[in-house]
C-alpha cells in the first residue's frame, strides 16, 4: 500500500490545484481569480468578501496597492492584463462592509509597532485580529507617514482603517522613534516590530533571514523601500505590506512560544499551476468609459475576461477523468483513502477499476502525473487484500483463461523443421484478440512469414497474460508468464513476432529475455517495395496506446501504409499522445459506459478513415467511424478477411473464433482433426435483438446452450401458463444465468430472453441442495 | 441495505414444470458476499423452485451486488 509520504509527492506531481500566477504573484496571497469570478458572476458582495479576508486594511490596500498580479496575468499577452486594482477600487466602493470580525478581549501578551507605515500597520492589523494588544508608536500624527509614502490615499479611507483598529485593541502612542525606544519596547513587549519605512536604525532587507524577517531576540523588521534596476527607490505597497504580514506571523510564534520556521513552505510564492493557453481568444481590456471608475457592467465585463487560470489538460482528453468530476490529485487522495478503509464502503473501487492504464495523462501532463500507475497499483493492492471487486474483470479473466486454455491455445513448430526436431527461429504470436476475431487472417500471415522468412517460423495461440495484469492479479499473470516460457523454451527461444501492442508489452515483462519484435516492423523489413492494394486514399492513423513510446512500431506502420499507397494524414494526438479505443486497461469490463465514451471520443478526432495495428482498436472504432486493421490492407491477409472489417464479432463469436483457428491450424500443419470432444449439438435459436442484449451483460452463446441443455436435463423449469414459454436458471460459475426459450416442434429451442446476476438464492438453481455460500475465484 | 421484500414475476402465469403448482410469495435467502437477505419471491411450495424476476435481477440485486463489493 501506499505510503502517505508516497501519496504526498504523486499528489505534488498535479498542480491543478495549485495557486494561479496572480496569486502567487501576491505578497498577500490574494486569490485573485474567485474575486474576479465573483464579479463577473454579478456577486459583488461575496468580492468584497474575499478583499477582506485576504487584505490587511482593505480600504487602504485597495486605494494603493501596486498590483503586482497585472504583471503576472497570462492575459497580458491576449488582450491586456485584467484590470484588478481598478476592479478592486471599484468594488470597494460598491460594497458596504461586508464582514464583521469579532472582537475578542485581548490576550497577556503584547506587541509593539514601531513606525505607522503600511508594513507596521499591516503587522499591527494581523496580530490584533489574532487577539493580542498592539502598541503603534509613530512620530508626527498617527496618519502622516502613510499619507506622505501614499499621496493618492484618501485620508478619510485611512482614519476609517484606523478607528476599525482601534476597536481591536490598537493604541497609538506618538513618539520619537529611535533606538532607545527599541530598547525600551524589547524589554516592555513580548514581541517588537520595526517598521524600515519610518525607522532609520533599521537593519537593511538583505541583513535578515526572508523567511522570519527576525532581527534579533523578539524583534522583526519590514517595510523597507525597494529600488528600481536603475537605482530609484520606491515604495511597493503590496511588498512592504507582505513584510508586514510575514514578520506578523513570527512576532505570533514569538508571542506564543510556536517554532518560528516549521510548516511555512506556503508562504513560499512558487508559480506550479501549468494553464495551456491554446485556443484562448485574445479579447482587450475593457477601459472605464468615464476615464476613472468602472461601472458595474464594465465591471463585469472585465472581470469576465479573466482566464482562470488551470490545467485540466489530462481531464480534457480523457472520458475517465471527466467521469468523477475530478483530476489526478484529488483522484490520488481518494485511492490512497479507499486503500485505507478497513470497514466501510470502497467508494473509489470505481476510480480504480475506470482507467485504461493507456498512459495518455503521463505523457500530456507537463509534470508527467501518471493514472495508470496509480490505478495499477490501487488494484493489485486491493487483490492482495481480497478486497478487488469481484465482478469488474471476472469476465475479462475468464476470456484469458478461454484463450490460454487447452480449447482454444495451441502451438505448432513449424512443420518443415518439426519432424527432424527443430525449431523454427522465429515464433508468430497473433495474440489472443486477433486470433478469436481474424483466425483466418492469421493462417494467411502464417503461411506468408513460413515462406517470406529464413529460419522457419512456429505459431503459438494463446493469451499474452495482459488481462491478468491489467486487473492487479501479479500472481495470475506470473504464473501465465511461467506457461508462456515454457512454451518458448520448448520451441528453441525464438525471435517473437508479435502483432499486438498489449501482447509485446506483457511479453518483454514474462520474457525479458527474449527478442520481442513486432510483426509490423518484420513486415516492412521484408517487403521493401509498393504493394497494391485496394484502400481508402488517405487515412488518420491510430497509434495503440501499448505502443504510445515505441516509436519502430509506428514508423513500421505507416511504412507500410505509404508502401499500400495510403497517404497518412496525422490526426490530433497521434504517436505518444494518443488516445485509448477504451479496451485497455480493463476498462470494457469493468466500465463499459467509460470505454463506450473514450472510443466514442477518439473516434470523433479522425477526419478520415482510420488505420489500426491493434485489433481491439479497429474493432472499438468500427461501431463509430470507418475503421481498417494492417491485416485488411496486406496483400497476404487483406483477401482472407474480405469484408471483416466493418463486422465486430461478439463476445461468443470471438470465443468461437479461436476454437476454430485452433482446429483449422492444427490440422493444416499438424494434419490433426480436431481433438475437441464434441457435445451433441443442441439447436438454440437466438433473435439477433436478443443475441445484442446478451453480449451487453456478458452473457455467451455457449452459457445460453449450457443452460438449456443443463434445464432440459433436470427439468426444474417453470412454465408460463399463458404462453408456454419455458424458464430456467444454470449457474456454472459465479454467475446465475436465467433462460426463457420455447421449446420449437424440430427438437430445437428458440431463446425469448436472457438475464444473470450474482447473487444466490437457495431454490433458485439447481441443484438447490449443493447451493452453498459462493467463494471468490479468483482470490 | 435492504431488499424491498417482495417481488412477482414482470409478466405471465409461471407455475412449476415439474410439480404442475402455480407459484406462492414464500420467503427465501439471498446470499452474496457474506451476507444475507429476507425476499420474499413466487416459489414451488412443493420442491421450492424459485423465481427470480428480470427486473429484480438487474435493479435491486444489482444494486445491492456492486454495494457489497464495494464493501
């Protein structure tokens, strides 16, 4: 499980919720863009609001600050920065008083401010409204030094900033401020403050540590004039009044004992919040028609210019990120809770089981956030713990265990070298999909790489294990692994030609050892000229998301496409960005609505017909747009699967598929007739509408069959009196399947409907005696 | 989490193939996961064949199927 130190630097690596330029660009933390979506969105008093949460002697802050923000708006460069002083100025003079802090008698300690300037006056603010007793000892009157370094401050604005402090228990004593005053005040007051501004025995800005702004003993010091690169000294209100917030912090440590350094990283103004700017219209600032003052309307208008500020760039591009309504960190918080949870409800099981692991987040994200590591992870911890979900890849499982087992896995060495015991230096691995969809293209590839290539060439069918580490099941997958090496041990470890991005992936994890090549890159090897070929003119190209960093295999396939004539027209993120058909990763089991809505997605982004090298793509996206595998425009292969293209076979035909090729294969090259027992046929008639609402809930052909056939055995059946159709229920596995048929006059059955769940009830399968609490099958 | 309690087939007059007896609301276990359900569902009140409706099996025991996974 994952360490909270671990969580910490993942969640570090999305800055979404970092703060934006404007904010960090603020002494005083200001958060500029909720105070500009308040006022675009008409909620002028909410705006005012956040004015007085963040600043220290709003009326007086807003009248003079310097706004450094302007400079850092990502809108300077698109319109003009947004107009926040003005904005704020206007606010402020809309707005009553929006808040009200409570008074609270003060505390025993006490602070002494030395010099009325915005930096003492800030600190004074600060620590008073935390309940200490304040001390401001100025020369001249209480207003005169403000006034003098800020000639455009009202001075009705300041006397009413001061007489709001006074009720916070800030006095204001006139005297000549010089280091017998300091003296006298370090020993009278728990804690002092020197205000630069207005006390020439203050040490200089680069004499103290930034991060206190700690003279010595109980003394900090800030509100020292700044200079320009050449030399003019000026002074920055929102930098001073920053120092004074600052100090006000360690005079507060002081004041109570705290360490004055610990836990102040987010003081530390970092710009982390990455905001892609592409598409973002330019639109020009919007200039108070009066010359001075905004109108509300102006007012609105300007503040709707505003960008706001964020990333989301991994969430824009991906149908599971949206789903939740979230983005990486806040997902990895809630793994890292949902791995916590020792009683309760997992409620991040869904966020786990949602994502592809296609790994498009990593490569898109400027801090390279990765999902799929974070999902992969979550998952095979929650295996180890016995707390995964039991439903959300069983199906997926057991489709792995069909394609790597005895009915439909086969191996044949080639023929020509197999009878005097050799072994064929290369090894064709179709891959579990291509082989239940395309068998008959597979044959055809076969037969070419015997011809085509030197060496000889074996064929093995089988599951490449991905699905066992797609759904965190390490030790299933390890234990495939130890079968797949077996089986490329036995056949002299040859060079693999795999046709399957997910294929080549889990094979170099089971066989580092191996030469894993992909078939396409082979291809372009061996046919060096233009093929003809009966294809679309020009094609997007999609790049399976298992092959997102391998770079051969793409330029191998669009190789190929030139040398069939196709002209490839990239389409939006293609080669490492590109996007998911939503078959990895699980995701078609777990969350059919997710993996509907990223093929749906990427589909929508080809302008063109589409060309795939991973089966699973092609047939994700044949449902959607017009979509063709390498196999359907090769000259070895394209013939054999005349017309497949546009079909998807289902879930049963797929299953079917393989046990055909393994038939067909083993009796062209081995001369064997198929060794499967055969079961008397039964006649199941299945309405296509039917046969639809099967695949969505998983339900096969063969499962129906078993169903009838089991039924009919026993007869616990029930019959509808009005009708006469026939209902049962079988349950092979974890899985009830109910069946509702007619009995046909040839012997035959014709299925009405078909249902399942999981759940048992005693007397609801038969037989009702051997029903016993289910255990999980995959634990 | 609790099912509603009773539940009749969606549609049609079901009776036991095997007994010929139309079917009864008699009360049985549901079962998933370590734990266990009071229904009460159209049964054979001779062998105790039950039914399990359509509707029940892909609303409420659905429902109640990814709840305890999720536990």
């Amino acid at each position: 499980m994952l360490e909270q130190s671990q969580l910490h630097v993942i969640e570090a690596r999305c800055t979404q919720e970092a703060a934006p330029r404007c904010r960090t660009a603020c002494p005083l933390d200001m958060d500029v863009r909720s105070f500009l979506e308040c006022l675009a969105a008409g909620k002028l008093r909410d705006a005012r609001k956040l004015l007085e949460r963040h600043l220290p002697l709003p009326g007086v802050m807003c009248a003079v600050c310097d706004h450094p923000c302007e400079n850092a708006c990502l809108r300077r460069d698109l319109g003009g920065s947004l107009a926040v002083s003005a904005l704020e100025k206007f606010c402020m003079k809309a707005v009553p008083v929006q808040t009200k802090p409570l008074v609270r008698p003060p505390k025993g300690q006490k602070l002494a401010v030395l010099g009325a300037g915005l930096a003492g006056l800030t600190a004074a603010f600060d620590i008073s409204h935390k309940g200490f007793a304040v001390t401001v000892y100025h020369e001249g009157e209480k207003e005169d030094a403000l006034l003098a370094a800020f000639p455009v401050l009202e001075k009705s604005a300041l006397d009413e900033e001061l007489r709001a402090l006074e009720k916070f228990h800030v006095r204001f004593v006139p005297a000549a401020l010089d280091e017998s005053l300091l003296v006298q005040c370090a020993g009278e007051y728990g804690a002092v403050f020197v205000d630069a501004s207005t006390c020439s025995f203050a040490p200089g800005e680069e004499e103290l540590d930034g991060v206190t702004l700690l003279w010595k003993d109980n003394i900090c010091c800030g509100g020292w004039e700044k200079s320009t690169p050449t030399g003019a000294r000026y002074a920055s209100s929102s930098a001073q009044a920053g120092e004074g917030r600052k100090a006000g912090i360690t005079l507060q440590r002081i004041l109570t004992g705290v360490s004055l350094v610990a836990a102040r990283e987010g003081e530390i103004r970092q710009d982390r919040l990455h905001t892609p700017l592409e598409g973002i219209a330019p639109c020009a600032r919007i200039l108070p028609a009066s010359g001075d003052a905004y109108t509300e309307e102006e007012a609105r208008k300007e503040a709707d210019r505003c960008i706001r500020c964020s990333c989301m760039q991994c969430v824009k591009e991906c149908p599971f990120l949206q789903k939740y309504k979230e983005f990486p960190r806040v997902y990895a918080r809630k793994l890292y809770n949902n791995a916590s949870v020792v009683r309760g409800t997992r409620t991040a099981n869904v966020i786990m089981n949602g994502c592809a692991l296609c790994g498009q987040c990593e490569v898109i994200c400027p801090e390279h956030f990765s999902m799929a590591d974070l999902c992969l992870q979550a998952r095979q911890d929650a295996v180890e713990r016995d707390v995964m979900p039991v439903s959300a890849h069983e199906f997926a499982l057991e489709d792995m265990a069909q394609a790597s087992g005895q009915e439909s896995a086969f191996l044949v060495e080639d023929p020509a070298l197999a009878a005097e015991g050799g072994h064929g230096a290369r090894m064709f691995f179709p891959g579990c999909q291509l082989a239940a969809s395309r068998g008959e293209q597979v044959l055809a590839m076969y037969r070419y790489l015997r011809e085509a290539l030197p060496g000889g060439v074996s064929l093995y069918s089988s599951c490449c294990g991905i699905p066992a580490y797609w759904a965190g099941r390490e030790a299933l997958f390890n234990e495939h692994a130890a079968t797949l090496r077996n089986a490329w041990e036995e056949c002299g470890r040859p060079e693999i030609l795999a046709a399957c991005s997910s294929c080549m992936s889990a094979l170099k994890k089971a066989l580092p050892e191996a030469t894993v090549t992909s078939l396409w890159e082979k291809l372009d090897d061996i046919m060096p000229g233009p093929f003809s070929s009966t294809t679309p003119e020009s094609m997007n190209v999609q790049d399976p998301c298992g092959a997102r960093h391998d770079e051969a295999w793409q330029k191998a396939v669009r190789s190929l496409a030139a040398k069939a004539g196709i002209q490839v027209k990239e389409a939006k993120r293609s080669g490492n960005e590109s996007a998911c058909c939503g078959y990895g990763g699980l995701v078609w089991n777990a969350q059919p609505d997710v993996a509907d809505s990223m093929a749906k997605k990427r589909a929508d982004e080809f302008s063109l017909p589409v060309l795939t090298s991973c089966i699973m793509c092609q047939d994700r996206f044949a449902r959607e747009t017009q979509s063709l595998h390498l196999f359907d425009i090769l000259p070895q292969t394209a013939r054999a699967g005349a017309d497949l293209a546009q079909s998807s076979p289902g879930l049963s035909a797929r299953r079917a598929g393989r046990v055909a090729l393994k038939e067909k294969a083993l009796e062209e090259f081995l001369g064997q007739k198929s060794a499967q027992a055969q079961q008397s046929a039964l006649l199941l008639r299945i309405p296509d509408d039917v046969q639809q609402a099967m695949e969505r809930r998983y339900i096969l052909r063969q499962d129906a069959e078993e169903a009838v056939r089991g039924i009919e055995g026993t007869g616990a059946k029930f019959i509808n009196r009005e009708n006469g159709h026939v209902l049962g229920s079988w349950r092979p596995r974890n899985v009830t399947f109910w069946v509702e048929y007619t009995a046909d006059d040839d012997g035959g059955f014709t299925l009405v409907n078909a249902w399942c769940h999981r759940m048992v009830v005693a007397g609801a399968i038969q037989p009702a005696e051997k029903v016993v609490m289910e255990e999980r099958v995959h634990a | 989490m609790s099912l509603e309690p009773n539940f009749t087939p969606d549609s049609g007059d079901w009776a036991c193939a095997r007994c010929g007896a139309p079917l009864e609301q008699i009360k049985v276990q549901a079962l998933y996961m370590h734990s266990a359900f009071a229904v009460i569902l159209p049964r054979c009140p001779s062998c105790g064949l039950t039914l399990i409706p359509q509707s029940l099996a892909e609303g409420k025991m659905a429902e109640v199927e990814a709840l305890l996974e999720d536990k």
